[in-house]
C-alpha cells in the first residue's frame, strides 16, 4: 500500500510540473515583450504609409518630414518606456501555480478516498472470507485483523467476525474471549448468546451446564423463538435430567423449523426419548444406563439457519 502511495505521489508530482512551469515562467516581462513588438509593428506600418502617399503625391515633401519626425519621437518614446518597466508586487501566474500545487494534491487524495477502494490495496488473503457469514480463513488474514482490533476494541463488527472466524477454526479460547468481548458491546442480541452458550460449552468438554445454560436463558429472555438456543437448551436440559424441560425447548423448536429440515427427524427422536426418561422417572423406575439424548454444542439442530 505504502508503494502504491509513493507512485501516486510521484505521477501527481510530474503533472504539476506540466501545468506549474508554464504559469511559473509567465513573468510581466513576457507581456513587455509582446506590447512592444506589436508597437513597432505599426510604427514600421504607419511609416509605409508615409512612403506610400509621397510617391502617389498624396503628401509634400514638408509633410512626409513632418511625418516621420512625429513616428520618430513616439519611436524614442516606446524605448524610453520599456527601459523602465513597471512591475507588478504579485504575479498572478505565479499566484496560480502555488494554489494549484496545493489544491491539485489535496482534491486528488479526496475524490480518490472519496470513490476508491481502500481495501483493494490490501494483499488478496487478508481481506479473504467465505459463505454469507464473512468467516476468514486465512491465517494471516487473522492476525491483522487481531492487530486491528487491539486499536479498536470498541468494535462489534471486528469482534463478530473474529468469534465466528475462531469457531469455524476451532481456536475455542479464543472464540469465548471474543464472544465475550461482544456481548459486553451489544448485550440485546440473543443470537450473540446463543453462539456464545455454544462455543463456551465446546470449550468445556461439550457441557452445556453452569455457564452455558446462563447464557442460553439469556438468549431465551430476549427471544423466544430462537432456534439455536432452543436446541442447546434442549441439549443442557437433558443433561441436567430436566426432560420436561427438553420436550418443551424441543417441541417448540420442531415448529419453528421448515418441514424438510434435515434434523428434524433427530430432533423428533430426542422428544421422544425425552418422554421415555421422563415417564420413567415418573414412575420412580430405575433410568436406563443408556446415555440421553443430546444436541450437541457445535451441531445442534437449527445452528446453520439460525447464523446471522
């Protein structure tokens, strides 16, 4: 970027050479110049004329002298008076050239930043995402935008894109630091918990209890309807042998998503194995060794089309 700078200065610099020079040469005494050639232009004009109207007998002899005495003293007149040019306390030329090596310059880099594309100056793999969720994959990408934001801690977009970039890498520290970070700046929204409850739990062996089930009752509390924290609480309730509490996150997450949803047949399963623990437990019969049903943190039902 830095070279890309430099070149723009110099062609910049070459430009205002062409049009500085000329105004910067155009001196009072050019004008002089021209004034006088064109004077004694008609001096030499008008003195043909005399010549002319004495061979056609239009003038005396007396005249013609008188003539040319008179063209003589305007002669010695026009000399006197470009021995002692006048010259004016600013050059409007001059005036000219400086205001444009300063504006041309200033109007350059604003039409450029106003029209141009900064980022395109950037290294191809640092500004590198994919998909509609703006996930970096390249590791150098990474890394600036780390430095970035250790400038600018205030920004949630950064901080968004850093969370989602460590989780899709799997950097799970990293990931709950980052949603941490975020939701301090934006706390109202529930998907931000959501992913928060999610990485946070594949960070703790895939455990949804303590504080993962805290962030997804936040999630909840701000929206009701949203199917990621439904699947994990879901998921945490099972874990805890909350059953009714899985049917109820389950059952309404099963109406929230389109009926040719892949996991809807495994969200269906856990219901029911839900109420199989549930009526057992009931019972006051012995739970079977079998291991819950659970949404696990990283892919539970609703997390693709959930993502914002």
């Amino acid at each position: 970027m830095t070279l890309f700078w430099i070149i723009c200065a110099a062609l910049l610099a070459v430009a205002l050479l062409f049009v500085m020079l000329p105004l910067w040469r155009n001196t009072g005494n050019d004008n002089d110049v021209l004034r006088d050639a064109a004077n004694l232009e008609i001096l030499r004009d008008q003195s043909a004329e005399l010549e002319a109207d004495l061979r056609n007998g239009l003038l005396t002899q007396e005249a013609y002298e008188q003539g040319k005495r008179e063209l003589q003293a305007r002669l010695l007149d026009e000399v006197k008076t470009t021995e002692q040019p006048v010259k004016l306390p600013h050059n409007p030329a001059k005036v000219l050239a400086l205001l444009l090596a300063v504006l041309l310059p200033l109007a350059s880099v604003l039409l450029y930043l106003k029209t141009g594309n900064i980022k395109a100056l950037l290294p191809q793999e640092q500004h590198a995402v994919v998909d509609g969720f703006g996930v970096i994959r390249s590791e150098a990408a990474l890394q600036e935008l780390e430095k970035k934001m250790e400038k600018l801690p205030e920004n949630p977009e950064g901080w968004l894109l850093l969370a989602r970039s460590y989780g899709e890498m799997q950097r799970y520290p990293d990931a709950v630091r980052a949603y941490g970070q975020l939701v301090k700046l934006v706390p109202g929204e529930a998907q931000l918990w959501a992913n928060y409850a999610d990485v946070y739990a594949m960070n703790n062996n895939q455990s949804l209890l303590g504080e993962p089930t805290k962030f997804l009752n936040k999630a909840l509390e701000l929206d009701g309807n949203n199917t990621l924290a439904l699947a994990l609480s879901g998921s945490a309730a099972m874990e805890r042998g909350d059953y009714a509490a899985a049917i109820t996150h389950w059952t309404k997450l099963v109406s929230l998503l389109p009926q040719d949803n892949s996991d809807l047949q495994m969200i269906r399963d856990g219901i029911q194995q839900a109420r199989e623990f549930l009526a057992m437990q009931k019972g006051g019969q012995k739970e079977s060794r079998e291991k819950p049903a659970k949404l696990p943190a990283g892919s539970a039902p609703g997390k693709a089309a959930a993502k914002q």
